[in-house]
C-alpha cells in the first residue's frame, strides 16, 4: 500500500487510503464484474444451476482474497524493509498508528465485501432462486468472511511472520480441511477444532438459517473469531514496538 510519507501514522488521510486500496486491487475488481456479468448472462439464458455456481464461489473466495491481500505485509514487509523506523521516530505510539490504518482498512473491506453478497443477492432475487433474507444474509456472511480474513493476515503480520498472506492462506485452509475431517465427530475435541476451524460450516448454517438450527452458535464462532485473531494482532503490535524501541 502507498505511503504517506512525512506523516505519523496517526496522520494518514482515509482519502488516501480509498484511492490507493481501489487501485491496488482493480484487476480484482474488474474479475469480480466480469463474473458477475457472467451469472447474469447465464441466469438470463436459462442456466440457473450455473449461474448459482458462479455465484457461490465468488461469494465465498471474493471476499478471502481481497481480505488476504489487503493485508499483506502491513507490519512484516516495513519491518524488514526498515520504513518502520520512519514510524518510531514520530510522535505517538506504533501500534496505534498501526492500528489506524488497519481499522481503516478493516472498514474500506468490509464495506467491498458486503456490496459483494449485496450484488450477489440482487442477481439470485431477479432472477428467483434467492429469497430477499438469503440475499441479505449472504451479505453480512461475505462481510464477516473479508474482515476474518484480513484479521489473519494482520496477525501474524504484527508478530513479523514473514509472507504473512502465503501462510494466512495455508492457517485458511488447513484449518478447513481439519473441520471437515471432524465434521461427523462427537466429543470435546472435534468441538474445539470445529470452532477452531476456518468457519465455512458457521456461514453456511447463517446462510442457510433456519435450516441448521439456531444462530447463537454459529455467530459467536465468527465473531470469537475475529475477536481472537485481532487479540493476537494486538499483542504482536505492541511486542513488535518494545523489541524496535
């Protein structure tokens, strides 16, 4: 993401950050309205089983991918490239300047995700195979999906993992692949590794509500979730500022 530089990090412009965001992630962009357009055409030409194909892998990686790049390298790549020490010698703390930034970050992908699952909605509602509360579900869960996913990023990126999104992606996908491996289980442990797990079987029982039962469970492993992994980020910011002071 481009710099400001010269300016604390509490001092950088959300303007700034939108229009470098945008530009960062327009071949994305431009993918994501190609795929749309897409489903639209072949919900139009009777493909509905298709287009709902379409629309469900990118209601489900849209938001992941951006959510992963959007983050990538926000502490780890200025710490090894030694821009941090820009930052240490402002006025103010690391990690709230850090902090900032992300927040500003978490709200420019949240607010992308959700017109994701709201434009996904919209086609499934035109062209009948989606109620109006399913498409507006969809939505939240796209939203919920792009911030857990940037949380993880930034996580380790705090705690200097170095190609912090290459091993977010493998902590995504090795965590879904130990969900479904229990998935079927009973007992303590295979709970605690489905509420470990990256939650694809909490969205879908949102998306799918009520069929799954109540929401109480599935909310609270996404949201316990987030919290956790912004927790950890937390943490690693302000070890990351003591060990560079």
């Amino acid at each position: 993401m481009k710099l400001a530089l010269g300016r604390s990090p509490r001092g950088v412009v959300a303007s700034e950050m939108i229009g470098s965001w945008v530009w960062q992630h327009r071949r994305i962009a431009v993918l994501i309205l190609a795929l749309l357009a897409a489903s639209v055409v072949l919900a139009a030409t009777g493909r509905v089983g298709q287009a709902q194909s379409v629309l469900s892998a990118l209601a489900l990686f849209g938001p992941i991918v951006v959510g992963v790049l959007s983050s990538s390298g926000m502490v780890s790549d200025e710490v090894d490239s030694g821009l941090v020490l820009m930052w240490l010698q402002k006025a103010g703390s690391l990690t709230r300047g850090y902090l900032t930034r992300y927040l500003i970050l978490q709200l420019l992908l949240v607010s992308f995700a959700f017109a994701l699952g709201l434009a996904v909605g919209v086609i499934g509602t035109t062209f009948s195979f989606l109620a109006a509360a399913k498409a507006l579900r969809i939505a939240v869960c796209t939203a919920a999906l792009g911030a857990l996913a940037a949380s993880i990023v930034f996580a380790l990126s705090s705690w200097r993992v170095r190609r912090d999104s290459a091993v977010a992606v493998i902590v995504i996908v090795g965590s879904i692949s130990l969900g479904a491996a229990v998935a079927f289980d009973a007992g303590p442990l295979s709970t605690i590794a489905k509420a470990l797990a990256f939650p694809i079987d909490p969205i879908q029982a949102i998306v799918d509500w009520p069929a799954y039962g109540t929401l109480a469970r599935p909310i609270g492993i996404i949201v316990g979730q987030i919290a956790a992994w912004n927790l950890a980020a937390l943490v690693g910011l302000n070890r990351t500022e003591r060990a560079l002071s």
